[in-house]
C-alpha cells in the first residue's frame, strides 16, 4: 500500500533493495528469504506456509519495480548533488524523488547521511502542503463538512432499511456553515431527528430525494454523515427551513433500487474474487452508485479474460438460486466466529450489521449500507472492465439489473454493427475480422514492395538533377504523394547511388510540408543534415532537426516549399566546411 502499515513495508523492503543494490546484488534478491523465514516461523504463523507463493510473487515485483525506479531516482539524486553548491540538498528535490520515484524521505537521508550532505526538510514540507492543496481543490466536494468542524449535538435515527418516507421533524437547519433559517433559493444544509436517507458510507453514495411540507420544498442532492448526524445538503426551492418544522422526506426511491443492486453484487464479487484469485483479495476501495460497481482490490497482477469470465459466472450463478439476503445484529467476536470480513481501516462498534447472501452463506461481510431482499433482485451481472490503479491494485468496473441489460443490448448492437461492416453475421464475424486483417497485412506487404520500388526508381530519376557544391551532389526535389516512409527510403537510395552529396526531399499532404534531408556519412565533418533541416523548416513555418546524416521536419506553408527547396545549393555552398 501508499499508506498505513503498507507503506512502511513497502519503505522497509526498498531500504534493503537499495543496500542489496550496494553491495553487488544487481537481480532481485529479497524474495527469496520467504524461505528461511517460513522455516524459522511457519510453525507459530501457519499462514506463512499456505501463502509462500504468494508472499514471494509480492515481494519480486515490488523489487522489480524499484529497481525501475532506482537508478532514474539515483541518476536524478546525483545531477543534483553535483549541481549543489552548499551542503543541503533542497526540498523540491527530495519531494520529487518521494512523488515521482517512491523515495521515502529517509532513504534520501540515507544516501545525504553517506555524502556529508544534509537534508531540506523545511521546504519538502512546503512542497508536500502544495500537493495536498492540490488535491483537497480536486476533491469531490466543495465542502468537507467533518472539517468544516459543524459539532452538530445529537444523532440522527436512520429509518431507511424499513422505508423509503417518513413524516420527520427538523432539528438543525446550516447556511454557510452557521446555523440559521434557510430560504427559497440558499444552499444549505439540514439534520433530522429521524431520516430514510442513507449517508455515503463504505463505498455507497448518499441518498437524493425532497423534504417537503406546506409551502415548502428543499431538494437534497446528497447525504453525508458528521458524527452521528445525517446532513441532508440541497437547495430550498421554496418555501423556509428552520429548527422545529415537520417535513415528509422522501427518497428517490428509484435510484436507491439501483443503488441497492449494485452494493450487493460487489458483495457476491468479492467473494468470487477470493475464491477464483485467492483469500489475499482484500477490498482497497469501492463506489456504488446508482450507474455502476467499481471496486479495487488487492492482487499483483492483471485478471485474466479466464479468470473474469469465472468471476461473473460465479455471481450470476448466486444471482439465478436467488437466495434471501440475511443481516443480523450481533457483537464483533460473533460476527468473526461467523466468518464476518470486516474492512481494515473501518470503524465498527460495540454492535455491527453482519450481511449473509447466496447458497451456504457464499458471502458474509459487516455492512451498514442497504441491499436488495433477495440476490435473484439483482437481475443480471455484467463487468465492464478490470484495470491497474496503483501497484498491487486492480480495479473492476461491472454493472447490474437493467444496467447490464441495457450494456449487453449496445454490445449487441455494436457486433451487428461490425458484422455488417465485414459483410458477414455475428456467427462469422471472428472469422470474417481475421480475413480482412490478413488481407491488410499482405496489402501491406504489397506497398511496402511498392514503396522500395518507388524509391529505387525515384532515386534513379532524381540522381541525374543533382548539381555539383563544393565537391559534393546536392540534390533537392519535391516528390508528390509520396509519405514520410516513401521519403526517408528514396533519401537513402539517393545517398547510395550518389556517393557523395546532400538530399532534401519533401512531399505536400493536407496542407502540411513533410521534409527529409539526408547527408552521406563520409561528409558529415564537411555538413549537417540536422542543421540543413532546421534552416529549412523555418522557412516553411514549421521545426525540424536530427543526426548529422540523417534528418526530419515539417512545417504547414506549402506555399513556401518551392523557393526553400531552390535555395538548398545555396544554403550548403555557405556552410560547407
């Protein structure tokens, strides 16, 4: 992990790549104590044992790619430390090596400490804030309402597994963080005694919906939680808001289904993880919303198309025996005796809601978010993709209910789509796509010939306008139709072929000017053929540049091609040396 405990693993093994690194060892080394430690302590940790393959596939690509980042880290360290005219290596570096290559701060003290050099913690820190700035004005929220520091008194009783209504009183009403009435048209934000509104929580997004009462409407856009309070943030649409009126709050009952199908897929799904992939799957992040499931989890390495398509067997296989959904309140101990996964990182209380759904309790996890009734309500699973997010993170992406209905009817649409294309039907669309790639292949295959011919013949032409410059053959052609490919192979020919000499070809496309110049090798202490490129780009409103024998540009005045390509004679005949 980044963070936590993970990170601190994670600063502990690069510590000792790095040593391993200094003393000699160039290929990964570190993985390969697993086995002394299982011999020493697999007896008092069994899971050692069970999970060696696993803790050693973890700690070699946790080497491999730090020993990716090492030496351009360590190239960067040492600019710096030559380039450093007192003794303190400054913060910007520091929190680059940190940001951009993993380098926890004490390993650059590390090698600081090994130099006589000293550390700019000061303005490494400077650099950090810049960053968390940065990403609080990139958060999801204009307001972080727990530290915005409301210290709103009381707690809010959620009605919402039971009703999706209920006729509450308004205990506290917030605009622009201080407490007073709100009218038609302010922002603001209200707490009740009571609410079906669910708060975002473990991973579930807050509840929509409208409070309203006589004369009056406030639209909630979002729900989240302070403490022991459900803040209800919307708009007053008219109407007032204050302390002590009684409204109906209702939620978008719609969207809490959709919400609701969707939390209880990622429950079947990350069980389904742990059983095709392994019991280290754990949850590293989720969103349910009312669209999609995306959950993150932990795994060293892509899921294979194989392994994806178990996955959403598995699920939908729990989905079709549609089983009761089955939540208990019970204490932790319990919970775990119950085989309850608990999150890490989460905070539960002295009681916690233990959720148990499909056959022979296929999925048990503490939760408080809310779910369908029965796993058959969930309709249809469908994932949508699976990614890397970080190292030894995955994301998967999967919808439900009429979500993957209607994801499967564009999928549909788009194989009747491509299968007209090819002239053929979604049966033989494979089929009909391998034909048409092997045929652009050899049609490939044909221009390429085409090309060299081209070339061959073209340079033959163009050799006989060649006018002689200071002992050399320069010649300077334009060559219709011709792309950057077709160019740079007549450029070689014409080298070859003239012996000793300067080329520049163009060809004109869509107003853009492709330019090439080529300078046989044996004259390039006499001329450069980057520095003929850049003269000539500029002429041609464009940039260019490249070796001394071979290079490239272009520029976007056509107009201007013809007197650039007449002036080249000239142009070599001063900068000959």
């Amino acid at each position: 992990s980044n963070e936590g405990r993970g990170f601190v693993l994670r600063r502990i093994i690069r510590r000792a790549a790095r040593h391993g690194n200094k003393l000699g060892a160039n290929q990964p080394f570190f993985y390969k104590l697993t086995a002394a430690l299982v011999e020493l302590m697999g007896d008092a940790f069994p899971q050692l044992v069970s999970s060696r393959k696993q803790v050693e596939k973890v700690l070699l690509q946790e080497e491999e790619q730090f020993a990716k980042t090492l030496d351009k880290g360590l190239r960067l360290l040492e600019q710096d430390i030559a380039e450093l005219k007192g003794s303190e290596i400054p913060g910007e570096t520091i929190f680059t090596l940190y940001d951009t290559y993993g380098f926890p701060v004490d390993l650059t003290n590390d090698i600081a400490r090994e130099r006589g050099l000293t550390l700019d913690y000061e303005g490494y820190e400077k650099a950090m804030d810049r960053q968390r700035a940065r990403a609080r004005a990139a958060s999801k929220f204009g307001m972080d309402y727990n530290a915005a520091g409301l210290n709103i008194e009381g707690s809010t009783e959620f009605t919402g597994y039971e009703h999706i209504d209920g006729h509450e009183t308004i205990r506290t009403v917030i605009v622009d963080g201080n407490e007073k009435n709100a009218q038609a048209g302010d922002e603001a934000v209200v707490v009740l005694e009571r609410t079906p509104f669910y708060a975002e929580s473990g991973g579930q997004v807050g509840d929509t919906g409208l409070l309203t009462w006589s004369g009056g409407r406030f639209k909630v856009t979002d729900t989240q939680k302070e403490g022991s309070n459900h803040l209800h943030i919307g708009t007053v649409i008219e109407g007032e808001l204050f302390p002590g009126l009684e409204v109906d709050a209702r939620i978008d009952h719609a969207r809490r289904e959709r919400t609701k199908k969707n939390h209880s897929a990622t429950h079947l799904m990350h069980a389904a993880l742990r059983k095709v992939l392994g019991e280290h799957v754990t949850q590293k992040g989720s969103l349910v919303d009312p669209d999609k499931l995306r959950f993150d989890f932990s795994h060293f390495e892509p899921v294979t198309p194989e392994q994806l398509r178990e996955i959403e067997h598995q699920v939908n296989e729990q989905i079709l025996d549609n089983t009761p959904v089955q939540t208990e309140i019970t204490d932790m101990e319990q919970a775990q005796a119950k085989g309850a996964m608990a999150l890490f990182g989460e905070k539960y209380g002295d009681t916690v809601r233990v959720l148990s759904m499909g056959s022979e309790d296929y999925s048990v996890e503490l939760c408080g978010g809310t779910h369908v009734a029965r796993t058959g309500d969930i309709g249809l699973f469908r994932i949508t993709s699976e990614s890397g997010i970080s190292s030894g993170v995955r994301r998967i992406e999967a919808v439900t209910g009429f979500g993957a209905l209607e994801w499967v009817e564009e999928t549909e649409q788009t194989l009747r789509e491509a299968a007209k294309l090819v002239k053929g039907s979604r049966e033989s669309l494979v089929e009909k796509v391998q034909q048409t790639l092997d045929r652009n292949r050899q049609l490939e295959k044909d221009i390429n010939a085409l090309q060299a011919k081209l070339a061959s013949s073209a340079g033959t032409d163009l050799a006989g306008s060649a006018v002689e410059v200071g002992g050399l053959k320069v010649v300077a052609s334009e060559m219709e139709g011709a792309d950057r490919k077709a160019l740079m192979e007549t450029a070689d020919q014409l080298k070859n072929k003239l012996g000793k000499g300067v080329v520049v070809l163009a060809s004109v496309e869509d107003g853009k000017v492709t330019l090439v110049a080529g300078v046989t090798k044996s004259d390039t202490g006499r001329i450069k053929a980057g520095d003929l490129m850049k003269h000539l780009a500029e002429q041609v409103g464009g940039k260019g540049g490249g070796r001394p024998d071979m290079a490239q540009g272009g520029g976007s005045d056509p107009s201007r091609l013809a007197d650039a390509l007449a002036e080249v004679p000239a142009w070599v005949e001063k900068n000959i040396a």
